[in-house]
C-alpha cells in the first residue's frame, strides 16, 4: 500500500467517526425498569440482555449511550423513546 493510498484510508477512517452519532439515555422518576427494558428491546434493536444492562448503567450513573450511528438512523428511533416517555437526545 502506497503512503498516498494509507493517509486516504486514514481521512476516511476519520470521517466515519466523526459522522457517527449517539443516544443518550436519561435517568427519571417516572419509567419503571420492565417499560424501559422493553422499549430499548423494540426502539433500538437491543438484546433482553443489552437493555437491561442500558437501564441499570442509566439509573446508577444518570445516563447511558444506548445507540451510535448515523443521524437519519438515530432520529426515529429517538423519536420512538421520546414517544414513549423516556428522556433521551441525540449527540
């Protein structure tokens, strides 16, 4: 590999990074652990396993990144979230 072809692999490298987003979950008083297990299961494709373990980090830390990828990607399934009741952004 020629160091022309590296250093473009590198930018792009780069560029899928930095266009990749996140959703943050937040902590509230409100979602019982089974609606907010459940919704992660059908929002963000999780594993019973992975949504639980989402909930548990967000009720002990006070939020958890439960999605990364592109922005049109993210954007319904934040929606879907926010619909149900949970606090969540995209960043």
């Amino acid at each position: 590999m020629s160091s022309k072809e590296k250093t473009s692999e590198e930018l792009l490298l780069e560029e899928e990074v930095l266009t990749q987003n996140e959703i943050v979950l937040f902590n509230d008083d409100v979602n019982t652990f089974d609606h907010v297990i459940e919704t992660l299961i059908y929002a963000c494709d999780h594993t019973a396993e992975q949504a639980e373990q989402c909930s548990l980090i967000v009720h002990y830390k006070g939020k958890c990144t439960v999605k990364t990828g592109l922005y049109d990607d993210l954007k319904p399934r934040c929606s879907m979230l926010l619909e149900a009741g949970l606090s969540a952004e995209i960043i």
